[in-house]
C-alpha cells in the first residue's frame, strides 16, 4: 500500500504533493489529460498553444516571490514584457508590475513540481470510504486505490461532496461561492499591433491575451485567448455547451469591435467552461487537516482568487501535517 494520495494537480496539489514527497511515496491522480488545473496549456498543432486559464503570476507575498524568482533562474517562468493596454478607468492595476508566465506554459510550476512524482491522469474520483485505517478510492473507470493519507485539491464543492461523511461541523456549514470563466481559443489573421493583451471594462470580456506575444513560438497567425467576466460567465456557465459556436462566435465578435484590432480571418477556435474558477473571499483558515483521519484539503479558494493562494494553502497544510 502507497502512504499518499493527493488529488488535482494544480498549484496546490502539486505543492503538497512535492514537499511531501521529502517523506512518503506519493501517488498524484489528475481526472484530466495534463497537469496544471486551472493553470493547464491547451495545445494547438505541434508546440502552439494557449494558456487557455491563468493568465499571468503576479508574486506579492515575500515567500512566494521568493519561490518564483528561483525558478526564474531555472528557466521554468520568465517575464512576459509587452504591452498591455488596460481599457478602464474603475480597474487600479499597475501596468508596470510583474507578469511572470511559464517558459512552455503556465502549467510550468506544476510540471517542475511534479517531475519525479508518479502522476496518473484521466481518474476522476466519485466515492471516498474508511476502511479501518485506510481510505478506500472509487473512480469513475472502475479502479479502487487504497492509501493512509488522503490529500484533496480541488474545488470546494467537489472537496466537500466527497469528504462530507468526514468533515467537521464548522466546515459542513461553510458556503464557499467560486466564480465561473468561459475561454475563447483562437487563430486569427495576423493582426498589425503590439499590443500583449487587454483588459476591458466590459460586463462581457474581461481579457484577451495574445499568445504569440509570450515568445514560446512564431506562427504565421495570431493565437488569442479570450476570456469573459466572472458576472457573465455565472449566468452563462451552464448554457454554453448545447451551443458552443453560438458563444464562441459572439464572444469573437464582440472581442473584435472591443479591441479594435480587425479580425477578419479565423483559422481555428475552442471553447471551454470553468464552472469553479475563483473564489473572491478569504476563508477563516486556509487549509484543512485532520490528523485522526489522515486527510487534508488544500486550494487557492481558501484564501481567495489568486494563483498564489493555492501555494500558500498547500503550504500552511504541509506545516500542519509535519507539526
């Protein structure tokens, strides 16, 4: 019997996955094809792509920065330059602050993490038992694992359906409301400006990337990604896939009369549903440990919606797993 599971290989999975694996044999189980969650890159022929979900790492806290800036070194994230033009007056953002993206992908901390981990994709967990001391893990294509220490991280309503027969009271009671995104992927003419990316004031679009500003390839054409509003994408998260060209479309035309960049040529396009994106509010903890039980829960939803919540959640467990 292996002594780890740990589920979801975001950043926080693939961080607690890591430091614990100083000291156990760790299995990672992903329900889908790659690494990275939330951060995963969608490749489109060959080496193009997208970073089809987070945009960019922008470090605040010291630690955090810290951790970046040694991957700097190692050629795993590099600054993403360009322009980046910011269309509203009621969004503050600096236009000068860091935007660090990964060299092959935004997936890259989570692959550098996970390099010497066995990481298993395409099992979706459905049904979590204790059996004695030992949790016993159904999934969906039928195969059943049996490990000591379970760690979950994934999504706080998918977190809380499987483990809700273990949970105490005061985290049963919790309501915890993630965001939905909606992304657009596309291929494009090649459009004549220098522009890196967008950020609308819009109750629609929210960003649009272009992905060929990043320097990881040269294509003949422009690779956008387009990404809606948490508002909008709420409303429209559970309608999008009975009409995805509907929505592709109208999220592309509307992105073009936004941008004023003159998209007249499309080469290819994708669409694809966050139903859990991020979570707006800071949680009273920001990670789960049971230590009768032997199961953690860790997420960037515990401490709000940015990519370095998930590192320091994974963080604040592992603390409270070794203490």
């Amino acid at each position: 019997m292996k002594n780890v599971c740990v589920i979801g290989t975001g950043i926080s999975g693939s961080t607690i996955a890591n430091l614990l694996s100083k000291k156990y044999n760790v299995d990672v189980y992903e329900k889908a094809k790659g690494i990275g969650g939330r951060s995963s890159y969608r490749r489109y022929l060959n080496n193009f792509g997208f970073d089809h979900g987070l945009q960019y790492i922008s470090p605040k806290t010291s630690k955090f920065k810290k951790f970046c800036y040694s991957l700097q070194k190692k050629r795993i994230l590099k600054n993403w330059r360009g322009t980046h033009k910011f269309n509203s007056n009621k969004v503050l953002e600096n236009k000068k602050h860091t935007k660090l993206i990964g060299v092959k992908g935004n997936n890259a901390i989570s692959k550098y993490l996970l390099k010497n981990i066995n990481c298993i994709f395409g099992y979706e967990l459905f049904k979590i038992e204790r059996i004695k001391k030992n949790w016993k893990l159904s999934f969906l294509n039928g195969d059943v694992k049996y490990y000591e220490i379970l760690i979950i991280s994934i999504p706080f309503a998918q977190s809380k359906k499987l483990l809700i027969n273990f949970l105490p009271n005061f985290f049963k009671n919790k309501n915890v409301k993630m965001d939905a995104n909606i992304t657009v992927m596309t291929v494009t003419n090649k459009i004549k400006n220098n522009f890196s990316s967008f950020l609308f004031d819009d109750e629609v679009i929210g960003w649009a990337a272009k992905e060929n500003s990043k320097n990881r390839f040269k294509h003949k054409y422009d690779l956008w990604t387009i990404q809606s509003t948490f508002k909008w994408a709420n409303k429209n998260i559970s309608k999008y896939k009975s009409n995805k060209k509907r929505f592709t479309n109208f999220l592309i035309n509307r992105f073009n009369k936004l941008s004023k960049i003159n998209v007249n040529k499309i080469y290819f396009t994708n669409i694809h549903g966050w139903l859990y994106s991020a979570n707006k509010k800071n949680l009273e903890i920001q990670s789960f440990w049971s230590n009768s039980l032997k199961v953690g829960i860790c997420g960037d939803w515990f401490g709000g919606p940015r990519y370095e919540n998930g590192w320091i959640s994974a963080s604040d467990l592992y603390k409270k797993m070794t203490n």
